[in-house]
C-alpha cells in the first residue's frame, strides 16, 4: 500500500525554491506541477488529476457510481473547480486528497473532508511551504522543531478534537473540509464543508426503509471504493458491530480478505466468539492473536511523528500487531472499524427525545426514544422526559464537548474554559440538540482518520469515515437512530440480513480497560521517571504533586486515572521523539 506525500511551495524566493527543490529530491519526490509562483512535487506525479495548467489534485478522488479512483476529470469538471477556487471539489466528489490551484488572487490550497492524506503549511520568508507530514515540512524550510507547550496543554485538554493550530511553532494544519488561501495579503483558512448543510429539511430522509436502504447502499459502495486499491485487506474484526459491518461490506462485493481478531487475557478484551461467529458468517478465515503486556515498550512506540500528541501507545501496539500478522498472510494493507460508533451515532443523550418533542415528524416516536435512551443510559424513564423536555426548551445551543484537565498544572484550567472550539460546534438557528450531539462526535472521527498514516497505521484506513456516508447518516432523522432499546439502529437494521442477529443487535461491546491497567502496573516505575524527570514536567504542563501520589497510590488508579496516565506518557515520549530528531 503506497501512501501519498507531497511537497509544495507557494511565492517562495529563489533561495527558498531551491531549498525546497533539493528537499524533494533527498526525499524521493518528483515534480509535479510548475509555474513561477508554485511548484509542486510528489512521490506519484502520473496519479495526480491535473487542472490544466492551473493545478492538480493529489491523492485518491472518487464520484459516486464508481468503485475506483478517478484517473480524469472532465473539462466540465476541471473548469467548475477552478472557478470555484477548488471547493467544488467538496461538492461533487470524495476521497482523500489535496487540491493545490491558481485562483484570480493567489492560490487555494483544499483539503478533502476526512481525507487521510495531511496538509501542514509553514510561512518561509515571503513564502509558503506545504507538505504531508511534519518532516518534508522542515526539509524544506530548514526551521528547526519547536514545542508551543500552550498548545500541548490545549491537546490534552481537548482529547480527540484537533484545531487547525498544531503543538509546534510556526506550524498550521488545513483541517479536512477547509481551504487555504494563499495570497499577497497574507493567507487565510475558511471553513466551507459544514456537516449542518445535511440535517436541513430539503436533505432529510423522512422514510426509514428508504433511510435503511439508502445507508446500506452507500456504506457498501463507500468500503469498496476505500479499499478498492487492495487485492487482500486484512480486516481487523473484533465481533463488534462496526467490524462486523465491515465484514458484511467486503464479503458484500465478494472481495478476498482474511480477518484478525487481537484478544486479551481478561474476559472483557476477549471477543473471539463473536469473531469467529461473523468470520464464518460471511466465510472468510479468521486470525487469533493475544495482545501481550510484554510487548509494550512505550519509548519506542509512542514516538510518532504527528504535529500534535495524539496517537495512543496502546494503539500503535494493536496496529504494530495486525501489520505484522498482514505480512504474515501477504496482506497488502490493514482495515479498521474506527469511527464507526461516531458515524452511526452510538449516543445515548436525551437530546435525541428533545428531537422528537421539538419536530412534529418524530412527536410519535417519542416515548419509544425516552425508553430506548433510559434503557441504555440505566436511567429512569421520567428522568429521561424531564431532561428532554427541559433541553427542548432551552432551544439551539452549542453542544458541549467534555474538556479534560486532569493532573495537568494550574495553567491548564484557564484553556479548558476556551479550549473547545470547533466550526461545528456553534448550531444555525434551526438546529434540533440531538443533530448537534451527532455532529459533535464526528469532530473525533474526523481526527481518527486526519491524523493520516503515521507510526505502526502506515497501511491503515478505516473506510466507515468517509464523507458520502457521513453526509447520508446525517440526512436520518434522530428518532431512526433508536430500536430495540439500542442505539446505531438505522446501520443495525441495514445489516440485518447481511449479518447473525445476535450480532446485529449485540448490545454488549468489549474493552481493553484490565490491558490498558496492565501496561501501567507493569511498567509504573519505568513510567513515573519518564513523566516526572521529563520533557512536560519540566516545562509546567504537568502537575507532578498530583500525578507522583496517583502513580504511588494504587487506589487513585480506579477509574480511569490509569488512562490519564497512559495519555500524558504518550505525550512526553511523543515530544522526546520530535525533539530528538
């Protein structure tokens, strides 16, 4: 599986071009586009879609009907996105690219909503520099990295949600759905895809058979296309709903993929029945492997070269784990379900009965919601009324998002208050509080998938985050999200048939919590010196009074402070790596 890097520059010097020209090639990177003012090159020049003389776009590009990547677009197509300055490119297709283009002012740099391909940008003197990942960006301007510890703060804060600011100096991210402009004036971002255009009225899929049809459909023809580029997929099937789904998709199109299912020594972690269940439903082979405490070496394997803290030690061992056993089995690349919970909306918020109180079309759903959410939450139906009418009444509001400030030094509570702002956040006047609570978990599946290749996921991808599929869920309405006192019930109900029932409508989900406890447990000692003699310590991002007696106390580690733990020691070796390099 080739993933796609590019590098470009924008109004640079001669000094600075020339630069740039020599990083591609120590790079390995060829030219691909050329005029005075931009120069563009990338480790795949014939597989981009020029845009005339005007530009190209990098990357995979699909339209829906076709299970490939396009390999042209029509003149009709091209001159629609040029006019547009490239945001036609939202409209119209999909996929997991970067379009760079001359526009009337300068140039517009856009980015594919959930693509995985990055686009970091840097300013060099008059100039900018654009790149895919962190490394070409300072090969090519010869900036030294700096860590903005305002902003590491920030991240850890924020958790899953990812700003178009990153955790080094100098260093921006075009977020997936945005546009950069680049031009004499300075370069601006505008936020232009927004997940709110598809919950309006006009879009809204009223019938549920035909909302069910619709996403079965399309999640089949959105997996295909993902993975279209991949003769044998290894997918990674925990039994779960959203892997299972995967597996209904693939086995749906009769692709050849074989199946992992990584399990732990805990009953909780061990879903192998589940696994082996849908394996032989859909009559695929199926891999067992143990997830081994032993095997974490957490100095190693969370130095990751993102722009921010984000990737997860105990992830980069899951994916160091199936890649190996890809290899193993002559896979050529590795297929997750992450995202999926996000995308099929797994909530359980009595925001989504104030949607049927607040919408004359699910006003006869409700009760049958209230039950389904009390059931789900472990609540009491009357106190699930009393918050559905009470959040009916406040009307249109930003959701807000959990902010985590946990043994983090004093600094960090004033961010926390400010910390969570995202364009989707803010609703239109419209907005129904069950909508909003939908789109605001997308914001962490849009940074599952942004985050791009990087550690032991080069040959990953998870193809249930795709923007036709996220914009179809959008279009159901709340109320056909809930059945059977469960949640994801509109995909449950589209893979019905394609899956075992007591897959479908599992209830039940494992977790690696007692793995997760065991990694620290094992390695306490080695990780305490590594967070209180480290890099965030030093700089007073952490507060090493609180996290010294959480790491002595063994009681403090209940719940899930152990987490926490696990989450800033990935951030200390994350910023150990990008400083020692």
């Amino acid at each position: 599986m080739k993933n796609d890097r590019f590098l470009a520059g924008i109004g640079l010097s001669e000094t600075d071009r020339a630069e740039l020209l020599a990083a591609a090639s120590q790079n390995e990177l060829a030219v691909a586009y050329e005029t005075p003012g931009v120069i563009v090159a990338c480790n795949d020049p014939a597989a981009t879609l020029r845009l005339d003389n005007d530009g190209l776009v990098i990357g995979p590009v699909y339209q829906s009907g076709y299970d490939n990547r396009l390999s042209s677009l029509s003149e009709d197509a091209r001159r629609a996105i040029l006019k547009s300055g490239g945001t036609r490119l939202f409209e119209t297709f999909w996929g997991a690219y970067v379009g760079i283009l001359r526009t009337p002012n300068g140039t517009s740099l856009v980015r594919a909503p959930f693509g995985r391909l990055p686009c970091l940008f840097q300013r060099k003197g008059p100039g900018t520099i654009a790149a895919s990942d962190i490394d070409l960006v300072r090969s090519a301007s010869g900036i030294p990295f700096t860590l903005d510890f305002e902003e590491i703060t920030r991240q850890l804060v924020l958790g899953d949600m990812r700003l178009a600011t990153t955790s080094l100096f100098g260093i921006g991210e075009l977020r997936g759905g945005s546009r950069l402009l680049v031009e004499s004036a300075g370069i601006r971002l505008e936020n232009v895809w927004s997940p709110w255009t598809f919950v309006t009225a006009r879009r809204t899929i009223d019938n549920a058979e035909d909302a069910v049809r619709r996403l079965r459909q399309q999640c089949i023809a959105s997996v295909a296309a993902t993975t279209s580029h991949l003769s044998h997929p290894l997918l990674m099937l925990s039994g779960g709903l959203d892997s299972s789904i995967l597996a209904a998709t693939l086995a749906a199109k009769d692709r050849t993929f074989s199946c992992l299912n990584l399990a732990t020594r805990d009953h909780a972690g061990d879903e192998r029945t589940f696994a082996h269940r849908v394996a032989q439903h859909v009559k695929r082979p199926l891999e067992e492997r143990a997830m081994a405490v032993a095997e974490y070496d957490f100095a190693r394997i969370g130095a990751v070269r993102t722009p921010r803290p984000v990737a997860r030690g105990y992830q980069q061992l899951v994916f160091e784990t199936a890649s190996g056993v890809a290899e193993e089995l002559g896979c050529d690349g590795v297929v997750d379900g992450g995202g999926g919970d996000n995308v099929f909306c797994s909530l359980r918020s009595a925001a989504f009965a104030a949607d049927c109180l607040i919408d004359p079309d699910g006003i006869h759903r409700f009760r049958q919601v209230r039950d389904d959410i009390a059931h789900l939450a472990g609540a009491a139906r009357w106190r699930v009324s009393w918050k559905a009418r009470r959040r009916a009444w406040q009307g249109a509001r930003p959701y807000k998002l959990q902010v985590d400030t946990r043994l983090l030094a004093a600094d960090a509570h004033p961010l926390a208050s400010k910390a969570a702002t995202h364009p989707w956040l803010p609703p239109p006047e419209f907005a129904l509080p069950g909508r909003g609570a939908h789109i605001a978990i997308l914001i962490a599946a849009q940074g599952y998938v942004e985050d791009g290749p990087h550690g032991t996921k080069p040959n990953c991808i998870a193809p249930l985050v795709t923007q036709p599929l996220i914009e179809l869920c959008l279009a159901i309405p709340s109320w056909h999200w809930f059945a059977r006192g469960n949640n994801r019930a509109a995909a449950r109900t589209a893979f019905e048939t394609l899956l075992p029932p007591e897959i479908a409508w599992r209830r039940g989900k494992g977790n690696p919590e007692s793995f997760l406890f065991s990694l620290l447990e094992r390695n306490r000692a080695a990780i305490t010196d590594h967070l209180l003699d480290g890099i965030l310590a030093s700089a007073g991002v952490i507060d090493t009074t609180a996290l010294a007696r959480a790491l002595r106390d063994t009681e403090r580690l209940t719940g899930t402070t152990y987490g926490r733990i696990l989450h800033l020691l990935d951030a200390e070796t994350w910023a150990r790596g990008i400083m020692a390099n």
